[in-house]
C-alpha cells in the first residue's frame, strides 16, 4: 500500500483509502464538483472529482472503504488529489487497521508511565480518585488508551488523548519542581483528568466526529462532571481539594473565549493551562512540518498558532 505520508507532486495513485467525508461543493462558475478527506494511518489529504459525471466516478459515502486512481498535485503549498476513478472498495481489497491513525509512541508504555505518576501522589484522596479512573475501570481504561485528543488539529490519532495527556503531566511535574509554590498532587492529579471528557465528547474511530454531547456540552464540562460523580463515591473526599481540582478542569483553556468556563485563579490552574497550550501547539506545529513532506517553502497561515510556518534550515 502507498501511504499518504509518502505522497509526492506527480504520482499517480492506484489504492484503497477511508473516506473521512465527502461533500458535494459548487465552484464559482456554478459547477459541481466532489470535495473529500481520505485518510489512513499515516494521515489524511483533501481530494477532487473536477468531473462528477464520469463513468469512473461511483457512488460511495463518507466513511466508505474506497479505491481510487488519482494524481498527486499541489495546491497552497499542501498535497491533493485530483481523482480520476473512484469506487466502494471490496472485501479482501484493505485492512481496515491500514486506516487508523495511530500514535508513533507505544500505548502501552505511555500508559504505564503515566500509572507510574499516580503512585507518586501523596494525597490520599486524590490518589484514590485517579486509581479509580486509570486503574479499576475497565471501560474507561480502553476508552481513554483508544480515543484521540481531537477531530483534527492535534493528537487526532488512536492513543493521542494518552499520548497528550502524558505530555502534560511531564509539564506539570517539571513546573511543580521548580515552583515551590505548587501543590504538586492537585497539579498532576489535574492534568490527568484535564481531558477525560474527551473519551465522551468525541466518537470512536474510524468517525472521529464530535457527538452530540460534545457538541451541547463540550469535554471541560463533561470531565468536571465525571470527576464530580466519581468524588461522591469516596468517604471523606474534602470538599475544597474537590472544588479546586474542578476548578484547574473548568480553567485549562485559560480564557473564556477559548471555551473555558472560568479563568485561572490557583497557581495550578494557571500551570495546566500553560501545559496543555505548550503540548498543543508543539504537536501543532509538528504534524503540519511532518505532512508538508520535502517542502522547504513558506507553508501559508495556520489559523490555531496564527502565523505563516516553514521548517527551519537545516
């Protein structure tokens, strides 16, 4: 199979790949053309149909297995496909795991390491309350270790939301050694859950899609609710670690136009909106790099760092 990531101006493509979406779009002339995402696990790419009418183009939906015959071109500095032929795929034709995304790092280690963290958390309460989520409950263990931590922008991979929430608690221990000043079990207590709404407000792989609870409610006020629901099942659980371990997920986005319902008002807050922002846009900026393949150009401007990007010279 050629994987995406290996795509290059001028290649002819004969192969199966998922289809993301596909929408119907008319160009400024008034005409009707095929606007699609294709995906597999080394990432997506936007693709045409000039020509809807062609005997080669069949009839096929978003999120069907498709084969295709395409050209590789260029358009703003970015890989397309300008397809030819396209057809519903049959069985024996693709492995459906060819067209997961996956993250590079092992989920299994990551997620060790991330137990790892739990262990050193002093606090009794709060280390009862992560063991409750990461290590006896089963349900919420492979959805966390499966789900990506976004539709798209970043970690939008199978164990991203793992991989990006490892990241942030590294962050945050770095943060809480170096600021005395940080209660450090509210910190990495607070970065581990900062996402777990995720796990509702997205929906499995191969879709990806925000479900509607994710789009009424948003992962911050789900994870809050989850983690309030999950406290009230511990004795004893001290109401002010509660409100301020809910407060550090109310405020992770660190501005209300970024869809947190509270500003940072703790030092931690503060430390895991600056985390999550820092794991965020590295990975960001790292993804739109990796896909612009042997492009040494400008890449044009990326709305979330709000700048025009290229790599660096070697």
């Amino acid at each position: 199979m050629r994987y995406i990531e290996s795509f290059r101006e001028g290649m002819h493509v004969s192969d199966v790949y998922l289809c993301k979406n596909k929408q119907i779009c008319l160009t400024k002339s008034g005409k009707e053309y095929g606007n699609l995402v294709l995906q597999d696990k080394t990432g997506t790419i936007d693709a045409k149909i000039w020509d809807l009418g062609s005997p080669g183009i069949g009839n096929f939906e978003s999120l069907d297995y498709v084969y295709i015959d395409a050209d590789v071109t260029v358009f703003q500095n970015s890989n397309q496909l300008n397809l030819k032929r396209v057809r519903n795929a049959e069985e024996g034709e693709y492995i459906p795991g060819d067209y997961l995304p996956v993250s590079t790092k092992d989920i299994g280690l990551m997620f060790e390491e991330l137990l790892g963290f739990i262990e050193t958390i002093k606090n009794q309460y709060l280390r009862r309350l992560a063991e409750s989520f990461f290590k006896d409950d089963p349900a919420f263990q492979k959805a966390f270790r499966f789900h990506s931590a976004a539709k798209s922008v970043h970690h939008g991979f199978v164990g991203g939301l793992l991989e990006h929430t490892l990241s942030v608690v590294k962050l945050c221990d770095y943060y809480a050694a170096y600021y005395p000043m940080i209660n450090r079990d509210l910190l990495l207590t607070a970065a581990m859950f900062h996402d777990i709404g995720k796990t509702i407000e997205l929906s499995t792989f191969p879709e990806n899609d925000y479900t509607d609870d994710g789009q009424l409610l948003g992962h911050i006020m789900i994870g809050t609710e989850m983690i309030g629901d999950r406290i009230r099942t511990i004795e004893g659980f001290p109401e002010k670690v509660a409100t301020e371990l809910k407060h550090c997920i109310l405020a992770h986005h660190g501005e209300l136009a970024y869809g947190s319902p509270k500003k940072p008002a703790l030092i931690e807050a503060l430390a895991l909106n600056f985390a999550d922002n820092t794991d965020a846009k590295m990975e960001t900026m790292i993804e739109i790099l990796k896909g612009a393949g042997d492009n040494t150009g400008w890449l044009g401007y990326h709305r979330l760092l709000e700048t025009n990007i290229r790599k660096t010279t070697e």
